[in-house]
C-alpha cells in the first residue's frame, strides 16, 4: 500500500529538526522541508539517494565535504546547519520512505524557488548585479580550497526579505557533485550536470579542476540567463563533446550591452582553464570595470557582432557521475590539451582581453592567502 509522505512525516526526527515533507525531488537526492523543533526554524534536509555499496563511500565524502563547507560565511551562500545518516529507527518509522544508512544534510530553506523558476533578468544592469553576486560568492569558497564543481540554475537559491522586492540569490550544494563521484575500478569518471560541465571536468582530469572549474559554469549559466539556455544541448555525450570541441554559439540578448560584456563571457568559456581569468575575484574585477554605456551592442546585431569573438576561444538536470559515454579518441586526441600549469607570458598575453583595464594575474589560486 502506497504510504503518504504527509502520513508518516510527523513521527519523522533528524537530531533537533523535524522533516515535514518531501518538496523536491531530483536525480541525485530528495528534498523535505524540516523545522528545528525548539527553535521553530524552518529547514531544508536533503537525502542523498542510497545506491547499495556505495552508500558508506558517499557518507565519507559528504562529510568530507561537509565539513570543508562549514568554514564558508557569507550572505550569497545557502548555510549548511548538520549532517548525519539516516538510522535504522527513522528508517522504519518512515514506513519505507526512507532508508537506513542514507546520508543527509541539513540547510537553511529559502523562500522563493531556484533561479530554474525565476523569469530572465529585465536587462543589463540586473543582469551584471546577480553576476556579481554569485563571483563574490565564488571568490570566499575559492580563496578557502572549496570549488563548487556543478554551477547551475538549480542550484542557486532565491530568499525574500520579510520586507519584499527583488529576492536574493545564494549558492548551494558546493562540493556535493564531488563527493559523489564514483570511485570505484571501472565506474565512470564524470559527475556533475553536462550542459555546465568543463572541459577538465568531462575529460575527467581531476588535477586540472580548480576555480576556472566554476567560472566556465557560469559562462554556461550567462547563456541560460540570456538565451533561455545553456550553449549547448542534446543527450548528455552529444553536449559533453561539443563542451570539449566546439566553440559556443553567438550570445544572443533581449537587451542592449557593452561590447567587452560578449568578450568577458568568452573568456569565461575559453576550453582550456589557463585561458580563463585567473580567479572568480579576478572575473568579479574585470566585469566591473566594463563600461555600461560604451560601445553598445544592439539586441537585433548581436548575434553577428560577437560571432568573431566567441569563435576565436573556440538542460539542467541533476546529474551524477556516468553522464557521459565518449570515446578514449574523444578525451585524449581530439580535445585541447588541458593541463593546468602556470601560464606563461604569451598565455596570459592572449587571455587578457582587451576591453577592460589590466590587472594582475594569479598563476596559481592555491598560492591565494586566506585571510
């Protein structure tokens, strides 16, 4: 007999935080709605997916994670408040909803859906104002040793003040994508979602993942905001070989922009991680210093102005490792070498746009000082 998630959910208990219902439902894990039972905050928990053996490997890295995600405070980053796995009691309370061993985390629960839901932004200057929020975010994990790895419109959050007006973005799930990912002799190597996916990501060179990582995400995640969606799309091996072989498609916008603006997202979007900008930090200071009224680019011209631009570099769902089935032939000869060694003269020479004023170049983002 099908039991109702509202049935069973108020003999439910996770530590202090009462589960509710289930809100959400996605390919990686499930989503209740929750409320610290003596401080009367309401919560979000979400419930990793058992997957067999793999659920003590998982409950290791998500601690792991949890853990190196405990260190970020900052105003656009969704607060994890617990985590823990799911025990054999509340296993049977849940009558079969839930299962024993499961890992879980607790989160602040916002109020106004994902950026998956929101409406496009309204012009340029909106636009600019939730980019920056979002590098800003980047740049407190970055400068910490925590990459996201799976930037995407579902994973950004929206809150409402009790005041109203326009919600406010915060990022979630940092490192989960990660700490996921199968480890095991002969499980795929890939994890995370494909339309956001980088090239170091699908080729599967772990060493090569780093700030840039989530940079070329949030190129991708410009297209979705400006085009309805993300640069490219198709199955899952489709979208993961034109990440690694084609140029993205001109960036088409409802608005006027700056020229610099098409130049700063194909920067974002260069393949190979040496020939994005050197840090989210790095990023937030070069779209700043973009002038908003300089040398526009017209909505009806867009598409063929920056075709030039975005040549010369050459559907979000939730995702978890073996999205992809490409060839040895595919990652190893055909893609652009991917290494990530500190740039030379000539690389930093060829990535610094010519739009915006100079600023220094990091070689490397683990040599950042954490202040």
């Amino acid at each position: 007999m099908h039991v109702s998630i509202d049935s069973v959910s108020s003999e439910l208990r996770l530590g202090p935080f009462r589960l509710e219902k289930r809100i959400g439902l996605g390919g990686m894990a499930a989503v209740w709605s929750a409320e610290h039972v003596s401080a009367r905050v309401p919560a979000a928990v979400k419930l990793i997916h058992p997957d067999g053996a793999r659920a003590a490997m998982w409950g290791e890295s998500l601690r792991n994670e949890v853990r190196a995600l405990a260190r970020l405070d900052h105003p656009a980053i969704v607060p994890v408040l617990d985590h823990g796995e799911i025990s054999e009691e509340v296993a049977r309370a849940s009558g079969g909803r839930l299962f024993a061993h499961t890992p879980y985390f607790v989160m602040v629960r916002t109020n106004a859906g994902t950026l998956d839901d929101a409406p496009l932004p309204a012009d340029h200057a909106a636009l600019v104002r939730l980019l920056v929020r979002l590098l800003d975010a980047l740049s407190h994990a970055h400068a910490r040793g925590v990459i996201h790895r799976d930037v995407k419109p579902s994973n950004v959050l929206l809150d409402r003040s009790a005041e109203g007006g326009v919600p406010e973005a915060l990022l979630s799930d940092f490192g989960i994508a990660h700490a996921l990912r199968a480890r095991e002799a002969g499980a795929p190597i890939h994890a995370g979602t494909p339309a956001y996916m980088a090239p170091e990501q699908i080729a599967g060179r772990m060493r090569d993942e780093g700030p840039a990582t989530d940079l070329y995400a949030l190129g991708c995640l410009v297209h979705r905001l400006v085009r309805g969606e993300a640069p490219f799309s198709g199955t899952s091996a489709r979208v993961c070989r034109a990440h690694l072989l084609e140029a993205p498609p001109p960036l088409e916008l409802a608005w006027p922009a700056p020229r610099a603006f098409f130049e700063w997202v194909a920067t974002m979007l260069a393949k190979r991680p040496c020939q994005r900008f050197s840090s989210a930090a790095h990023a937030r200071a070069a779209l700043l210093a973009i002038e908003p009224e300089r040398d526009l680019v017209a909505p009806s011209l867009a598409p063929r102005r920056i075709a030039a631009v975005v040549r010369a570099e050459g559907s979000d769902r939730p995702t978890l490792a073996g999205v992809a089935a490409l060839s040895p032939d595919d990652v190893s000869t055909r893609a652009p070498a991917l290494t990530q060694v500190p740039p030379t003269a000539a690389d930093v020479s060829a990535r610094r746009p010519s739009l915006w004023p100079r600023v220094s170049v990091i070689p490397d983002w683990r040599t950042i000082p954490v202040a």
